[in-house]
C-alpha cells in the first residue's frame, strides 16, 4: 500500500469544513486505489496571524519544501486589511514554491446550470494556463510625488504621455504606482508547458495579452509566444486581446482548447471562467511546479459570512483533491473523483443550495465519498 | 437654426462605413430638431499613416481641440503592428484631449438577443465610468537585463518577491515590465463624476479594483474612492475585485447602477458589459472632457475582414452620435435617436446580420433615420 504524506492549510472562513470533505473523499478513493494518506495539518490563516502576528514562516515554508504536494481550503479575513493575508500566505506559497502554472480546468459538468445560453458540457471543456509566479502579481509598487517619480523612473515614453510628463514637472501632487515584470524564462516555461498539454488535448493553443496598449511587457509576452509555437507545427494557436476573450468565453467558449496568458489577466478569466461552467463551487485549480512543490485549492474565497454553517458546495475543492491525486500520479484514482462528482450531480439530490438543491457541505462530501467507494 | 461643425475621423476597416451611417441620424435629427452640423473630415489611420508616416500630429490635435467633440469610427489595420495606430490615434486624442471619462452604458435594448439567461433589459442597464488618461495606459515600461533593472527601481519588495530579487542578483536574464500609475487628482475626479452621475440614477456607486494583488496603485484608488463616498452619503457604495466582478456581471447585472473602474480593468469588462449588452455591434462609448473636446465612438475595433462589404451593425455608432449630441446639449435629439434604435430593433426587418437579419449597414442606416424624422 502506498502511503502519502500530505500538508494540509485548512485555512480561513469555510476553507476548514471544505477541506474536511475533500480529505474525506480522497481517503476513500485511497481505500479503493490502494493507497494511504496520513494529513498534516498547517494552521496558517487569519487566527494564526492574528494570535501570532505571523503569516507564514520561511521555516514552514522549508518544511512544507519537502512535500510534493500541499491541500488549500481559502485564505482571507475581513478582520485583517485585504491582501494581507492572501499576499503573506497564498501567494507567498506560490512565489517560494515556483509554482509557475495556475492550471484551471474549465468544464461544464453534465447536469450543471450555466449562465450561458445554448451552451452544453461539449461546448464548455479547455484549460486556462495561467502563468503564476510573475507579471504584476510581484508586489512592486509604491506611492510618490510626481517630482520624485520622474527620477525613479529613466523609461522612454510615448506621445501621449506627454500630459503626464507636463504633470510631473509641474506640481508635486501624489501618485500610485505598480510595476510589472516578466522574464524570458518565466514566460517561456509556462508557454510551453500549455503547448505540451495542448499535444494531449486538441492541439490549439490560445494565447491572452493586451501587446496594443501594454506593449512592453506584452509584446515580449508575444514574441515568446511565437517563437515557443514555431517549435509546434501541429498546433495551431491565436493571440487574443484581454478585453475581447472575455466575449468569446460567454459567447463562443468551444472555440478554446488550452489558453495560456499572464498572470493578472488569467485571474480575471478564470473567475469568469467559473461562472460559465456553473460557479465558484465548482471550480478547482493547481499551483503546479512539475519539478517541486504543487498546491490545489479551489479558485473561490473564504466565504466568511457563510463560515460554520455546513452550507457551501465542497466539490471545488473535492475536485482540487483529484487534480492533487493526478499530480502524485494516482490517475485511476483522480478520474474516479470526478466521475463520482458527475455521478452526485447527475443522479443524486445531495445538493448544496447553489446547486438547488437543500444538503449540507458534509452531506455533499458524503455522498461523493460513498460513490468513490461503490465505483 | 443652432449650426455646429462637428470633426469626424472616419478611420480604418469598417470606420467610413458606420460613420457614414451614423452621419445620416444626426442630419435627419437635425432636421427635425432644428440644427444643422457641417462635418469636417480628417483622414488620420492606416491609409494616411502608410502614405505620409504620420499618426496624429500635434498641429492636428491643436486644431481639434477647438471643438467640443468628435465623431470618430475605428481604429487599426492588419497591415501595421499592433498599438501603433491604438496608440498613436487612438489614446494619443483620449490623453491629449485629457478625456478623463470613458462613458460606457450597458444597456440591453428591448428586443434584442442577450447570450446571459433570465436577464431581460430591466436586469441589464447600468453605466460604467472608466479613467481614461492613467494607470497601465500610460505607456511606459521596457525590457532590461535583470541586473540593470534592480537598480532601476528603487522600490520595497514583499516577502514573496525574495525568490525574484534572488534571481535579479544571480544572472542577467532579459526582462519587460510595465508601470502603471494613477494619480490623486486623475483618480479623484473620475470617482467624483461617477458619484454625481450615481445621483442622477439609481444612487449606487460600485468600485473595481485589485487591492488585494496591486495593492499600491489600487489600495490608492480604494482609499480615494472612500474619501468621495463619504461627501455623498445618500449613495451606497460597494468594493468589486475585477476578477469577481465579471462573475456577476453575468450572473446578477441587475446589482450595478454606475460602475467606476481603472483604466485597463475597465477596457476588459467594457468588452464583457458590450457582450450581455448584445455584441459589440451594439456599444457606444464617448471619451469625456467635461470642458474640453470629448470625442465619441463604438467601442468596438475597425473588423477589417468586412471592409467595403457594407454588412456590419452601424449601431454602436449611430448610439455614439446620440451620446455626442447629448454632450453637445442637443437632448431631445439624443433621446429620439435612441428611440428610434428600439424601434428598429423592435419593429422593422431591417437588421444586419449578427441581430440575425439580411440588411446592409446602410439599409440600417436609412432605416433608422427615416424614424428619426417621423418621431
Ligand atoms: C486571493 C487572490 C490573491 C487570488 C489571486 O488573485 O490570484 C485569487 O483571486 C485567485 O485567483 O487565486
Ligand atoms: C483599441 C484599444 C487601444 C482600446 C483600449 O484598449 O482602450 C479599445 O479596446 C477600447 O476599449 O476602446
């Protein structure tokens, strides 16, 4: 029997009672699959913080180096100031870990309602690659005079800066700033990892950026693209600009096999994402580092209002826990997952009240669970 | 007879056909509503771009700013880089002109196809205020060595940029990055104006941001947006993540009243608000300098597939006429030429073809207009 150690963030808010039924029904699968998982449980979230006053260490993050995979229920408070938490733990995670892919698969499920009209599970089935350790999500920024700014920054400008300029060299009135950065390699690496899973899907990669306006750190986004895609003659691909994907996703979504895109932009169509396959309690994703440390968590918050209440969906996570099994390489195990969450959409009425229907988080964790068992 | 001169750009692609068309309306209403426009052609775009290397001068510019607005169709050619024409037009007249405001409405008209179920037009009518002239617009950023650009950027780093930082001192890998920024007055008067439209209309201000991500350009924008909530205390107020809030501009448009949004986070739920709205063909949008030269347009792109075919929708266009006599004071003239789109939609045959009909952008055109004058 193969054993699995496993760490465990429970989190914030419902991330505890999600996280119990997605360990629930992935022990089940163990006992069905052969394998044994002992959980290790992590208590980084927002009480830690607030008790201790720390988010998460560089030792826990060493330790947790260890492991090849960690589970995620949600991080963030409204206790604490926003971004605290998620940028001190989450995203800290992603950023020691190289965690450089956000895999998000975006599936309608047979049986699930989507907001979008004469769309059926054929239509809603790609991935969205989203690049997870770069772009603006690198946390440069600040406050300045305009005065100040202009010496900080020795860029080149455009004509239609030229307002800007006048500005700064004619008063001193407060700006914000926020700077993005991408590299060669950590462009490249995730372009090519979704032109490898392309190879096992439907050969088509679509490629998310705004290079007419953003063209700096776009334009290299592009480029790189390109030149990753000329190594793929059999894979066809598109650019597609950030503002008009967010149409075709409602519109045309079969159109999509594997979209890969920059960090920011990938979080804003995900979520959208989300939505068009029935909701955020449905939607899993994985911080993957193919060489290190991975992390699964679902995509949604840590609903604080409905915390304790036994009442959120668990499948997101549920379904986070088989992309983790994929990861470890329990594929039988993985596939067994999502058939039982289709099969409890399908066929049964343990439904949380997103789904219409009255059952309770664990009821859902049950209900699957058994599945699992009886597969 | 009240006269105005009104500039036109008609543009690239399908620019001289919609613009044509939204021509007709304005003199059909013109003659009913007792003024008169002469129209001013410039012939900035691809073709003079190609023909004379230039985009739009500063001569130009000077000239146009002795109007109160402009009429412009689109923008950008296959033959020429991306941006080129955006930027060098395009955002180049919305910073000059210093339109702080892009004004988009989301409205569904009666009788038109909406791909969002169960929403009806009640359901889908709200505006949003976009900032038009800072944040990543403002075209400054590069590439550099990863040596070079530590010292650069003279800036704090979280915890979880270390891995970066690491990186920046270990090898001298190429990167692009991008500044955004956002200034206090920049962000205060667009706030401002979306409070006092808000008062107009359902006195509901929604927000957009990512403070928890970027947080130093938009945990500014949040604070800015708090301060002006608390001088309008008859108007509620909400904080919206851009990730989420494409969520429920799908699911639950009905919440929004006036929405106000960074620049670039408001280029891409424009895009999705146009989509529920109908399509693209279907969104007007003015660039707004309440003292100076405001400039409308549709928001969508020059689709230079259908150049010349007279086969796209001239509404959007025809809707930014409307927009731009209202900006002119020209009211019960704006209010007709809307009407008469509804009545187009509602009671005639004559549609193109992504409204499911067989017409020709100017069947559409004259159709419209002859409404107009029977109004
Ligand atoms: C919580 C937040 C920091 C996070 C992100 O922006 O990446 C979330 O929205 C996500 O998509 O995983
Ligand atoms: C063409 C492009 C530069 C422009 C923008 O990004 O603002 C367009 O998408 C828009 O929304 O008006």
């Amino acid at each position: 029997m193969t054993q699995y150690k496993i760490p465990v963030i429970p989190g914030d808010g419902i991330g505890p009672e999600i996280v119990a039924e997605g360990k629930k029904v992935i022990d089940a699968a163990g006992e069905k699959f052969g394998f044994d998982v002992e959980w290790v449980e992590f208590p980084q979230g927002a009480d830690h913080y607030l008790e201790t006053g720390e988010l998460i260490s560089l030792d826990t993050l060493k330790e947790l180096s260890s492991y090849p995979v960690i589970y995620l229920g949600s991080i963030g408070d409204p206790r604490i100031a926003p971004g605290v938490l998620e940028k001190g733990i989450l995203l800290a995670a992603r950023f020691y870990f190289d965690q450089y892919v956000n895999l998000r698969p975006i599936k309608l499920l047979e049986g699930v309602w989507t907001p979008v009209k004469d769309k059926t599970p054929k239509d809603i089935d790609f991935t969205v690659v989203r690049e997870n350790t770069e772009d603006f999500y690198i946390g440069i920024g600040g406050k300045a005079k305009k005065g100040v700014s202009k010496n900080l920054l020795e860029v080149e400008r455009n004509l239609y800066s030229a307002k800007f300029d006048l500005d700064i060299e004619t008063d001193s009135e407060e700006i914000a700033y926020q700077i993005g950065m991408i590299s060669k390699e950590g462009t490249r690496r995730v372009i090519k990892y979704a032109f490898d899973l392309a190879l096992k899907k439907k050969k088509h990669v679509s490629s998310v950026d705004k290079a007419n306006v953003l063209s700096d750190i776009y334009g290299f986004w592009r480029q790189e693209f390109q030149d990753i895609a000329s190594g793929y003659p059999e894979i066809t691909t598109d650019f597609n600009y950030v503002d008009a994907i967010t149409m075709w996703f409602v519109k045309n979504p079969e159109w999509f096999d594997v979209v890969v895109t920059p960090n920011m932009f990938g979080d804003i169509i995900t979520d959208l994402g989300a939505m068009i396959q029935g909701g955020l309690g449905l939607a899993p994703g994985g911080n993957i580092n193919p060489e290190g440390t991975s992390m699964f968590e679902p995509i949604h918050g840590s609903a604080p209002k409905y915390k304790g209440q036994n009442k959120v969906n668990p499948i997101a996570t549920i379904w986070a826990g088989s992309l983790m099994l994929e990861q470890l390489g329990e594929g039988e195990a993985a596939d067994a997952i999502v058939a039982a969450i289709e099969k409890n959409i399908l066929d049964s009425k343990v439904k949380t009240y997103d789904m219409g229907g009255t059952s309770t988080t664990s009821d859902v964790g049950d209900d699957i669970a058994r599945i699992v068992s009886s597969i």
